[in-house]
C-alpha cells in the first residue's frame, strides 16, 4: 500500500521537475499585467514537514533531484514565480496550500500553514491573494479557521481536498455549520482532487488496476489522479452536494471547479434527464450550476472542452486559470491567446474570463 502512496507522490514530484526557470526580467508595466489565476499553489514550510515524517517521501526527493531542486518551485514566492507571472502577464496569483489528506485531521497544522501562506504573500499584496486550507474532517473547526483566514489574513475564500480520504463528502446536515459560515463570508469554497483510495488501485478489484499487469504501477497512477481519476470523483462530489440539499439549505453558497468543470459540463444534461427525475423537491442541478458554481480553467489548455462550457455556462462563471507549478503558466498564455483569436468569445467576455470575474467573485479592486 506505502507503494502506490509513493508512486503518487514521485509522479507529483516529477512533474514539478518539468517547469521551466526563467532569468529574472525587467518588470513589466502594471498595465500590461491582466490575468488573474486563482488555482495555483504552494507548499507550506508547515506541511512539508509533516510530509517529511514519511522515510518514502525522502527517497523521492534523492530520485528526483533532491529538496534543493523540487521543493523551491512550490514554496518560492517572490523570486522565479513571480518573474514568470511577469512573463506572461499575471497580475495576480490566488495562491493556496498544496492539498495535504492528512492535514485534513490536523486543524493546528492547517492553521499553521495558513499563517505560513499570509505570511509569504503579505510583501507584495499587489500581487497575491490567499484560499485556506482546512481542516475538513471537523465541520466547526473549519468554519472557525475559515472564518479567521477571512478576517484575520483577508483570504478570499478556501480551496479544499474534494472529499475526505475515507471518501466522506461534505453534503451531510453536519457540515451545515460550515456553509453558513462561507455564506455569511460570501467566500467561495474551491473544491480540489484528493488522492484515491489505495484499494482503488490495488489487485483486481481496484478500478483503476490494470487487467493482467498489462500497464505500469506509473500508468495506474496517472490514470487514477490526472488522466481521469481526479476529475470524475471531483465532478462526482458536486453532484453528491447537490443531491444531499447543499444548495437547498444554503441557497447562497459558493462552489469552484477546476479543470473546465471536473466533466460536469458535458454530463449536465444528462444528470438533469436521470438524476433529475429522482430529486423532486428543491433545487434542480441546472439551477444550481447557474447560481452556485464557478468554474475555471486550471490545467486544461484545449479550446475543445471551453466549447462545451461556453454551451453550458454563463460566461460570467467561467475563470482563467493555470494550476501552477503543476501546469505551466506558459501553456494558459498560449491558450487565452488562442481563445481570443479563435471567436468563440468576444473581447467583452474575454476579459471577463481573464480577470473581470474573478475580480467579481472575490472582490478583488
């Protein structure tokens, strides 16, 4: 089982190797700055510590390069995060914790890391915006913190691992005190992939193991988090949300989606035709979608999955994003350019996804 925890982690790793360093530039005018990325992350002196405690995790380091290499992309605030926001005209990064399922029972630890994270921003408050992480597991614990990252470190909201590790959501009537607090905040919740469950990768039961070996520990891997995985069971865990009266109940709440929607834009139709006819009472998931959810872009450079959003979302909701340093803020340049060339929006809405409505969202001036 510590097997399958280590791939995941090498693969994360790995693929922060892949960033590329740029030389410091010239800084650019404030004018020529216009993007706002809200899902871009980084890793809590806090958390990594804990994460240190795991031997494995140490030898992943040696493999890939060693702390000295990985851990500065992440944890680097002012020096090549921001010349490469500079590079390509980010005005502002929304920056949050590297999601931890173990933190999520550790509501010192969260708390910790939060003031590591308001910390390492507040310099250049020009440039930055904090989400909280929380620690979900305790549904008055992380209203609590929640509501003291808001007031106390003026974070915008909260970015969260979409589900506990036992695959626990947050739809049950306990965890109303936290969606009131995040109503009465008028803060949204990011709703962010967790790691699978290691039976769903294990034998062959698992949903993601291989029939007969026939693909690598490596390919599961992937398969389970960034090639599908993650994006189904967070999509999944919208649903569930507004299956258990989430919306009903707080009719004001906030929700975020990456990753062009975590699905849901292509399945929506289909979800409202089945699921639909099963929940009679209260909100539909149409209407939800339309008032509850935002949704960006972060880590999907593809104008064909931003056509079935633009179908199915109001361009109001839609928000351009990278998912940095996972995804490379040089690959959203390339497709927010192609986007505006392409004429599936025109310049009025453009603008609106590359800044105007997150600025709306999360009251940023």
């Amino acid at each position: 089982m510590m097997k399958f925890k280590s791939i995941l982690s090498a693969l994360f790793l790995a693929l922060l190797l892949d960033q590329s360093h740029c030389a410091a530039p010239a800084y650019p005018s404030s004018s020529s700055l216009t993007y706002i990325t809200l899902e871009e992350h980084y890793d809590s002196k806090s958390i990594r510590t804990d994460e240190n405690a795991e031997p494995m995790f140490q030898d992943l380091l040696i493999a890939n390069g060693g702390a000295d290499v990985i851990e500065p992309l992440l944890q680097n605030i002012a020096g090549a995060r921001l010349d490469n926001m500079n590079n390509n005209s980010i005005r502002i990064q929304v920056v949050s914790n590297n999601p931890d399922p173990d933190a999520l029972f550790n509501p010192k630890l969260v708390s910790k890391a939060n003031a590591d994270l308001a910390s390492a921003i507040k310099p250049y408050p020009s440039r930055f915006r904090g989400m909280c992480f929380l620690p979900m597991a305790y549904p008055s614990a992380a209203a609590t913190e929640l509501k003291s990252c808001v007031q106390k470190y003026h974070f915008v909201g909260a970015l969260v691992d979409a589900h506990l590790p036992n695959a626990t959501g947050y739809g049950s009537p306990a965890y109303d005190v936290f969606w009131s607090t995040a109503t009465k905040l008028d803060v949204p919740i990011y709703l962010h992939p967790t790691y699978p469950q290691l039976r769903e990768l294990n034998g062959t039961s698992g949903i993601f193991a291989p029939d007969a070996g026939t693909y690598s520990d490596l390919v599961t891997s992937v398969v389970s988090t960034i090639g599908w995985g993650w994006h189904a069971d967070t999509g999944l865990q919208f649903v569930k949300l507004w299956l258990s009266g989430v919306f009903d109940r707080h009719p004001n709440a906030k929700i975020v989606l990456g990753h062009m929607g975590e699905m849901v834009p292509f399945q929506l139709a289909r979800i409202e035709a089945t699921l639909g006819r099963q929940k009679t009472e209260g909100v539909g998931v149409r209407d939800a979608w339309n008032k509850n959810v935002w949704v960006t872009t972060s880590g999907m450079f593809s104008l064909d999955p931003m056509a079935t959003l633009l179908r199915t979302t109001s361009v109001e909701r839609i928000m351009y994003s990278v998912d940095y340093p996972w995804g490379k803020n040089e690959y959203g340049t390339a497709f927010m350019t192609a986007l505006r060339a392409s004429g599936m929006v025109n310049e009025t809405a453009w603008e609106m996804i590359n800044h105007g409505n997150a600025e709306k969202l999360l009251g940023i001036k």
